[in-house]
C-alpha cells in the first residue's frame, strides 16, 4: 500500500521502519529540514546495528491511500491541516487526549495507536528503537471493517500490534500514565527507573490517583490498570529518559499541556479535584521558560 507518515520525529520512524518491508512508504517532514534529510536519508538504530529506512522524503501528501500522523500533540491541527484534500485512512500516533476529538472534513476511516514502545531521536533522520511495548490499534470513528485489513500493513520488526475494540479507553489510559511520569521524571531529571525510589514512587501514585479520577468523571473505569502499566514501562524502560525530559533537555517544546492541561480542564468540567495535575502544568511550563 501508499502510506504516508507524517514527523520524522522518534516514534514515526520507527513506524516508517516497520512500514518499509511490505509498503510504499514516504515520510512528510517540514519544508526547513527537507534538505538535510534528503541528503543523509532516514535511519533506524537497533543497538549494535543501523539500518537505512525505504521511504521517500516529501513535503506535501502526494497519492496516498493511508496517511499515519506520528506528530507532538501540539502540532496535531497543523498536521490536521495537511489532509485537507485527503480522503483516505488516517492513523493517529501521539500522547495525550487531543486526538478524541478529531473531525475530518471528508469522514475519513480514523484509526489510533496507543503505544509504550520506547524510541529516541538522536538527531534529525535517525531514531533509535530503544525497547517494545504493550501496542493497540482500534477505530476512533467506529469503522465497520476487517480489523485485519488495517493490521497487516505493520511488520513485525520492532513490535507487534493488536486490536482493541475500546481504543479511547487505551488512550485515556496511556495519558493518565503520562500525566505522572513524564512530569515526575521531568521536574527531578530522572530515568524512568529512579521513579520506584519510595520518594518519588509516592509522587507518581498520587498524581495518578487524580488524573484517575479525572478519568472516571468522564466515563472511563480502570480499577488498577494505571498503577500496573505505570510498574511495566518503569520496569521495561528504566534506562531511559522519558520523552518530556528528553524535549527539556533539547530546549524543544513538551506536550504538558496536551497531557495534564487537557486533564486539568476535563476535571474541571467535571467539578473533580485537579490540583497536582495543575501543579506539575505549572511547575513544568516555568520549568521550560526558566
């Protein structure tokens, strides 16, 4: 198939890189670094080895019949923005609660993957797959089709995805799982690993314990699922920094507001209490501006 992934950023490599085997595939980045990485190509590393990506660079969507938005949360409308003569699926990649709202202008097949694989972007084109993780796709538009049709366009080299039925519930819970880690590592410059240090491990609880709650108040019921997925990426990720801190650490954008922003004001409409959700979109937004 023609697919087409837009962000040549960590985690859509990585997409492009399981894509490349079985499909056309082409990565749409920004006219500024178009140049650059059509001159060094786009690479995958996978600890001792590096492989070079099939894909095509461009900077406009050009004949394709699947269309893979692999961007920050906050670049979510501008990526929207590219799809405006596009009538083809769309898969959506990214953190946080943006994407549950998404309406397209020609009722598109609108599907989301929800992922905890780890991926760092070491500079501009190359990407280093760092470790699988739990992956789910599901419909966000209740698309009435072979679940295995969309599916089996993945290879699996780096992961492997299953179907969800209930994608929305996948997505709320990898936010509240974000609402704590990220900010948490981030304010203290942890590893993920460090965060089961008692004094820190409090901290990661109680903010999900809220943003848990935030959840529930619009409709979406866990019991321990947060605090068990929150052990598993700490656990299979504790050498890693988690991709707040790594942006922080590049003077690059967070997507704060798209995860405890979000969660903030959705609490707030549901009159349920959002203040360490508030407090760490806070402490993190002057974190960035210090």
């Amino acid at each position: 198939m023609k697919i087409t992934v837009i962000g040549p950023g960590a985690i859509g490599l990585v997409l492009a890189g399981s894509l490349d085997s079985k499909n056309q595939v082409s990565v749409l980045t920004k006219p500024e670094a178009y140049e650059k990485l059509k001159q060094n190509g786009l690479w995958i590393k996978e600890r001792n080895r590096k492989r070079k990506i099939n894909a095509k660079i461009i900077t406009e969507i050009d004949d394709s019949e699947i269309v893979i938005i692999a961007v920050k949360g906050y670049d979510l409308d501008t990526a929207v923005n590219l799809l405006h003569n596009f009538k083809g699926k769309v898969i959506i990649c990214q953190n946080g609660l943006k994407m549950l709202n998404l309406n397209l202008e020609h009722s598109n097949d609108i599907y989301a993957i929800v992922t905890s694989m780890g991926a760092i972007s070491t500079n501009n084109g190359v990407t280093e797959f760092k470790g699988t993780g739990r992956t789910v796709l599901g419909s966000l538009n209740n698309v009435k089709k072979k679940r295995d049709e969309i599916l089996n366009i993945f290879s699996k080299n780096y992961f492997e995805i299953y179907h969800t039925n209930n994608i929305e519930k996948s997505i709320w819970l990898k936010a509240v799982v974000n609402s704590a880690i990220n900010p948490i590592a981030s304010l203290y410059n942890l590893k993920n690993g460090d965060l089961k240090k008692e004094q820190y491990w409090y901290l990661v609880r109680e903010l999900l314990a809220e943003s848990r709650e935030i959840a529930r108040s619009n409709g979406i019921d866990f019991n321990n699922e947060p605090i068990e997925l929150a052990e598993e990426i700490i656990q299979k990720t504790a050498d890693n920094y988690c991709s707040m801190l790594q942006d922080i650490k590049k003077g690059k954008k967070t997507e704060i507001n798209e995860i405890n922003g979000i969660l903030h004001l959705m609490g707030q409409k549901q009159n349920v209490k959002t203040t360490l959700n508030l407090e760490y979109l806070k402490k993190i937004n002057a974190l960035i501006n210090s």
